[in-house]
C-alpha cells in the first residue's frame, strides 16, 4: 500500500512539474510575442505556446532518461528541486522548451504570412476624414503617418484607410450642423467620420448651425490635437537688424507700428474662406484694439497689399504658393507658425521645389499677445456607420494623442498639448522659435463674432461685372428634363445676387451682343445694388433678362474679357472697391485674338478676372488661366451641375459684406 501511495504522489508531482513547465513558458512567449508585435497575444497562440511548452518540458525529462522516475518520484521539496537543477536535466529541458516556444511562435507567423500571401491583406476599415484646404497637406501626412504605424504592427497590413478630404470652413460648418445632407453630400463629398477643423469657432460654428436646423449632431469626442499661434511671417532679407533679436518681444499693436513705419506690405488669408484668415483678423484687431475706423485702415493697408503684388483672394495655402512664385514686393503675411514653417519646408504647393531660398524664408515674429488656431480632433458618431469603422476612428483619435500621434503632430509643425517636447521643423532651421508661450485657449464665441462683425463692416465693397456666355452651345441639354446650361447659369446667378450688399456694385453682360456673334449685350448697367433700374430691385431686374435671352452664335471670349476688364475698372480705386470681372462660358474663343495680347492687356488695371468653365471650355486652353491668375484672379474648371456652388462660392469672396 505505502510503494502505491508513493506511485500516486510521484505521478501527482509529475504532472504538477508539467503544469509549472507549461505555465513558465507560456508567460515567457506571451511576454516575446507582446515585446515583438506590441499588440496583445491572441488567445489562439496563447494555447499555441502553453501546448509547446507542455510538450517541450515532457520532452526535455524524456531525454534526460527520468520521465518514468518523474512520474514515480516522490521525496521532499528540495530533493526534486536539485535534481531538476541538474545540468542534463536543465539543458536537455531547456534546449526542448526553446525549441517548442519557437515552433509556438513561429508556425502562426509563417501560416499568417502564407494567408497573407495568397489572399493578400484584410481589407482595412475605411475612415473618412474631413479637413480645410489649409490643412490638407498636414492631414494627409498624418494619415500616412497612421496607416504606415498599424502596418508596421501587423506584417505589413494596414488595418485602417483613411481618405482625407477638404473643403472651405463656411461649408463643412453648414454641412455638420444640416446633419449632411445630399446637397452637402454633392458639394463636399461623403460623410466624415473624423473631422479636423482649424480651430474649435468652426465647431462652435457647426454647433450654431444645427440649432438653426434643429439637428441633434453625434459629436461623440472633441479635443485638441496641437495648437499653432497666429504670427507675423517677414521675409529674411527684410528683417532689420534693430528687430532680428526682438522675435518675441512685440505686441500687435507695437508690430503694426514697424509694419507702417517701414512701408511693409502685408498680406492675410481672406477671412471668406480660411479658417487661419478669421483667426489671424482676430487676432490683429483686438492687438491694435480696432475702432471701425482702425479696422478700416487695417483692411486698407492688407487691400493695397493683395493689389499691388496680384494676390489671389484665397486661404493662406494658396497665397503662400503665389507669394513663392512671385513676390516683387517682398510682402510679409499673417498666418499660422505651421503655415510659415511648412512654407520655410518648401510645402503645400504640390511642387517638388524644395525650401525657399534665403530671401524668400519667411522669419516668424510673435506677438506677445496673439492666440493660435487649436485643431481639434472631432470624431462624429452618425447613425448606420459601421462598427469597424467607428473602432477605426476611435484608433486613430488614441494614437494621435499618444507620444507616437504627438510627435507626428510635431512633423505637420504643430504644438500638442499638454507642452510636448517640440523638435524640427519647429525650430530656426525653418524660420520658428521652439520655446514660445503663446495664449492656446481658442477665442471666445463672442469675440469671434464681433471682428468678423467688424471686418464685414471695414472690407472695401464689391464692384462685380458678369459676362454670361449666350453662344448657341449654351442651348445644350445637360439632363432628361432638357434643361440647359444657360438655364443652370440663369438659376446660379440668381441665387448669388441673394448674396450682395447694399454697398456693392452690379453689372450683367450677355456674349455675343446678336446671332452674328460679335460683342456684348448689356442686360444691367454696372451700378450700386439698391439702386432700382425702372422701379425693379437690380437683382430682378437681372433675372428678368437673362430670361428673355435666346443663346445663339458664336464665342467672342477673349475680346469680351478685355472689354470688361476696361468697363469694370472705370469709376472709382481700387481702395474704394475690389473690381471683378466673372466670365462664365462653355466654348472656345472665336475672335481670333492671341490670348498672350489679352494677358497683357488686361493686366494692372486694378481688375481681378475670374473665369468658370464649363463644358468644352478649359481653363487649360486660351491663356484662361494665366490672363485669370495675372490679375489675382482664378479660373475654376465646374461640372454644369455645379455652376450655382460656383458662382455662390465666387460671389460671397467678392461682395462686401455688411450693408
């Protein structure tokens, strides 16, 4: 009875010994696989391993020639322990246990591999991710950024896609706070997931606009990703040295002084369709403490600016590409620190130019009391999206706010809280101070409001002359109904004029004037807005003869464009209205002018030319674009069905604003 109780100890001991053999071994490759991956074990390679290491202790006490003595051994604690410590035991064991591990560990990586090479990798979970035009470039990088980091966890296989799009502030708010639309869904683009504004106004914004629909929007997390502060961006060659030392000791106020008393010319983003514009008009009118008059001789000074050196009126972007093409002026800009510092990298123009060189880099000089843009991350929990992309989302929010997220954060030239170490580009390599303090906190609402206020007050009027192509190819049917694209164009100029103050002016050409296709035909005289023509409003008084036009003809473009550049510039400065000419056609020109000979023509006469084509047209062909850009205007190519979001878009840049 004693030598079967003692059989049945050993056997117990036995297998206690396995167990403890499995349950090492099995924490040992957990801890490998966490280590090598940094993703949690699966549950099927847990067992994988437990189950190896089972069998390479066994396997180890085979050899060593004690299995059977294992299994009947019995005695005090300490014999067992020594005899396992025993060199063939523990090498034999050891060597077994290594090997097993490894086979644990390495037949699912090799049969992943396999499925990965015959199926290729899952599909990732499609994230959309909504940002402005100024942000796109740094967007997209952080995106990459994500995708590349979930595929260096997985072997090779991204496990999220992100499609990063843009779209102008004014309109991402409207569309959040309408719950998106199929209006929003047309202009902009799908439904976003994530969306990364310039600033927590846009929210803000997008909340005001939801009251207005009475639309409940899921934001379902908001905070801020990294902040920029609003600065003054001087070219190098152009810094006094009496102000080379004093970076970041001026206020707004104290800068705007050296601005007159050196005869800078300053540009801004236009506060119509940038994010950064708005921030930086805040930032300057409280700095000066503008009065309406003080805010008008602001805006005059940046007026003259955008003129003198052909600016475009666009976000801080594409005025920042301009200003690298061409710059006579050596003007200096208002803008984010990652706008001046990613133009210091030579980014964002879509041209592989590379940095600036010396004359052109851009110096950052910071306010003492300027604010910064504080780009939040907003994720949007709409109803119908799915889990895989929801879980993606909520991802790719946790890795920006991880040190990984941040320091890729640090790459786009941002700030992340709470004062994360900064490195390059935030540096003066690229024209920026890596030690600043600046205000992070974003304005508040009230203030928003009231320099926008101010700034719709203090900006020059609009003096807007339309050319409407009414050649015989604007008769063409451009849906089943047999609606026209003269009819679109009649509908979209109608909805802008909605849009035009009481200070600005209007003027309607059709071309040609007749069948025989030479000239133009007045419809409205060029003329203040509330000025009625025969007792109707000018705005009806458009629409009204726009109806009776019967396209037909041929195309006079060119010469229509140097005739209205001369009519639209004749009466008034430019200091007392922005004058524009809008041409809008589908066809070639058929005058037979060099386009070259127009360009010069029309440049310098204080007249921006913008032209929209549509249908055969292209901006690409007759000098459009170049005639357009010349004269700090811009040429849209548009689809008919967006003729309207066109002209809405242009007119709302053009006109002045407050009545």
């Amino acid at each position: 009875m004693a030598e079967s109780g003692d059989n049945g100890n050993g056997r117990k001991s036995a297998r206690s010994l396995v167990s403890t053999l499995v349950a090492i071994f099995t924490a040992l490759g957990i801890a490998l696989e966490q280590l090598s991956t940094g993703q949690p074990a699966s549950l099927a390679r847990w067992v994988m391993l437990g189950v190896g290491a089972g069998i390479g202790g066994i396997g180890g006490l085979i050899a060593a020639g004690r299995f059977e003595g294992a299994l009947q051994w019995s005695g005090s604690a300490v014999s067992r322990l020594l005899w396992l410590l025993r060199p063939r035991v523990l090498t034999l064991v050891g060597g077994f246990c290594i090997v097993a591990l490894a086979a644990g560990y390495t037949v699912p990586t090799a049969i992943d591999a396999v499925r990965r090479w015959r199926d290729g990798c899952p599909r990732p979970a499609a994230v959309r991710v909504l940002t402005s035009a100024e942000q796109l470039g740094a967007a997209r990088q952080l995106a990459d950024d994500y995708e590349a980091f979930t595929a260096a966890a997985h072997h090779g296989c991204p496990t999220s896609e992100l499609y990063v799009y843009p779209s102008r502030p004014a309109d991402a708010r409207d569309a959040i706070g309408s719950g998106w639309t199929n209006d929003a869904l047309r202009r902009i683009g799908p439904r976003p997931d994530v969306w990364l504004p310039d600033s927590t106004a846009d929210v803000d914004g997008a909340r005001d606009a939801a009251a207005r629909f009475a639309v409940a929007v899921p934001f379902a997390d908001q905070r801020s990703l990294g902040a920029s502060p609003i600065v003054l961006g001087v070219p190098a060659i152009a810094v006094p040295p009496d102000l080379a030392d004093r970076t970041r000791e001026l206020t707004w106020a104290q800068l705007w002084d050296e601005v007159g008393r050196r005869g800078w010319d300053v540009l801004r983003p236009d506060p119509a369709v940038s994010g950064a514009g708005s921030l930086a008009t805040i930032a300057l009118y409280n700095g000066i403490h503008a009065d309406p008059a003080g805010a008008r001789a602001a805006e005059q000074r940046l007026e003259r600016s955008l003129d003198a050196g052909g600016f475009p009126l666009a976000d801080a972007a594409e005025l920042l590409c301009r200003k690298r093409i061409g710059d006579p002026h050596r003007a200096a800009v208002i803008a984010t620190e990652q706008a001046l510092v990613r133009f210091n990298q030579g980014l964002g123009c879509g041209l592989d130019q590379g940095p600036p060189d010396s004359e052109q880099t851009l110096v950052a000089f910071y306010p003492t009391d300027t604010i910064g843009a504080d780009h939040p991350f907003v994720r949007i929990g709409w109803d119908g999206t799915a889990a895989t992309t929801t879980a993606a989302a909520k991802d790719f929010g946790a890795w920006l706010g991880g040190d990984d997220g941040k320091r890729a954060l640090v790459r786009t030239a941002l700030r992340p809280p709470p004062l994360f170490e900064v490195a390059d580009p935030l540096t003066e390599r690229f024209g920026a101070h890596a030690g600043i303090a600046f205000d992070r906190r974003p304005p508040a609402r009230d203030a928003v409001a009231a320099a926008l206020k101010r700034y719709g007050e203090a900006r020059r009027p609009g003096r807007i002359l339309l050319a409407l192509d009414a050649s015989g190819s604007m008769q063409t049917a451009v849906d089943h109904t047999g609606t026209t694209r003269f009819q679109l164009a009649s509908t979209g100029v109608g909805k802008a004029l909605e849009l035009m103050s009481g200070r600005d002016e209007f003027g309607l050409r059709v071309f040609p004037a007749d069948g025989r296709g030479a000239g133009a035909r007045e419809i409205v005289p060029l003329g203040k807005a509330d000025v009625p023509i025969g007792g109707v409003p000018r705005a009806r008084a458009a629409t009204d003869g726009l109806a009776r036009v019967r396209p037909a003809g041929s195309t006079p473009l060119l010469q229509t464009i140097a005739d209205g550049v001369r009519d639209a510039g004749a009466g008034g400065t430019p200091d007392e209205r922005i004058a524009s000419l809008v041409v809008l056609t589908d066809g070639n020109d058929t005058t037979g002018r060099p386009p070259s000979e127009v360009d010069t023509e029309v440049r310098g006469k204080g007249v921006r030319v913008f032209v929209i084509a549509v249908g055969e047209a292209s901006c690409g062909t007759f000098g459009l674009r170049d005639i357009a850009t010349h004269t700090g205007g811009a040429c849209y190519d548009a689809a008919p069905g967006s003729i309207g979001d066109v002209l809405q878009d242009l007119f709302a840049l053009l006109w002045g604003g407050e009545a």
